[in-house]
C-alpha cells in the first residue's frame, strides 16, 4: 500500500500548520497530501497509459488541488507562497 497512516502522519508533521500529526484541515497539509497521490498517480499512468479510471482520478484530483491553492492565495498570499515553494510546484 502507497499510502500508509505514518506516511500521512509524516506529510501533517511537515506541512501543517501546527506541526502536528493531528493538523489534517489546514490547507497545506490537504494540498501536501493531494500531491503526494498525484505523483503517486502519475507514475502508475507513466506505465498504464490505457487504465481510464486512474486517469480520471488523476484529473479529479489535479482540479481538487487547485481549488484549495486558489483558496490559499484568495485567503492569505504569503502561505500560499510558502505552500508552492515547499512543495516544490510551478505557479
């Protein structure tokens, strides 16, 4: 399994707001663990270009993740900036 309970844990500790491993709603944890799935996802459809299903998840979650990265730029720029930077995303 790719995404075990200590590895969400791991990627609340480091993204969260509070730096804890119970800190699951703040947006940079929730976007944390939306790209840790994608690139997750993006690799299973690098070798399964044909599984449709993967392929609309993958979609679904791109577009989740950039809701909550308009939200935390309309709400507050300098997390947002924090957030891309970390993460290491384009934009």
């Amino acid at each position: 399994m790719y995404l075990t309970s200590e590895k969400k844990a791991e990627l609340f500790e480091t993204y969260g707001i509070q730096k804890s491993a119970t800190d699951t709603g703040s947006p940079e944890s929730q976007v944390a663990l939306f790209t840790y799935r994608i690139n997750h996802l993006t690799e299973h459809m690098k070798q399964n270009r044909k599984d449709v299903g993967t392929s609309r998840a993958l979609i679904a979650l791109v577009g989740k993740r950039r809701k909550m990265l308009n939200y935390l730029k309309r709400v507050d720029i300098e997390r947002y900036r924090a957030c891309i930077k970390s993460l290491g995303l384009r934009k």
